[in-house]
C-alpha cells in the first residue's frame, strides 16, 4: 500500500466521522427543539383550560346570584323574559366558540 492510498483512507475516515458526529449533533437540535415546541403547546392548553373554567365559574356565579334574585321576593317570579332568554343564548354562543 503506498502513502497516497493511507491518506485517502484516513481523510475518508476522518470524514465519516465528522460528518456522523455533525449529523448526530443536529438531530440532538431538532429533537431537542420538537420537545419544546411540545412541551410549550401543552403549557398553553392548560393555561387555555384553566382560563376557560375561571370564566365558567364565573358565568355559573353570576346564574347563581340571578337565580337567588329571582327567588327573593323583590324579583319576579321566575318568568322567563325575552331579555334573559336572548343572554342566555349569547353565552351558550359564546362558549361554543372558545371550544
């Protein structure tokens, strides 16, 4: 084997290994990356889930305190209006949008 055969073989497998280490380093980066993305969507869709219960709560109180004035003597006597039908009908409108 003479000296221009050794080099090329050692200059191939210096590439080779170069080249395997470079790839691996950048599917470490993407991999890497795909998690975050991953882990930051689920981040976002529990602080959506939370966000989402505080205004039904919210909503579910503000029936509540309706509902405790309609029973007290002061308010009606649980006739439905057009107004409160047409509200109600907005907030349904508007919780099926978010979901």
């Amino acid at each position: 084997m003479d000296q221009n055969t050794v080099i090329a073989i050692v200059v191939g497998v210096i590439g080779f290994f170069s080249f395997t280490y470079v790839s691996m380093q950048e599917v470490f980066k993407y991999k890497l990356k795909k998690e975050q993305i991953r882990a930051d969507a689920m981040v976002k869709a529990e602080e959506i889930k939370a966000r989402n219960q505080l205004e039904l709560e919210a909503l579910f109180q503000k029936d509540g305190i309706r509902t405790e004035n309609i029973d007290s003597p002061m308010g009606h006597r649980g006739e439905s209006t057009a107004a409160d039908d047409r509200e109600t009908i907005s907030r349904k409108d508007k919780l099926d949008e978010r979901t």
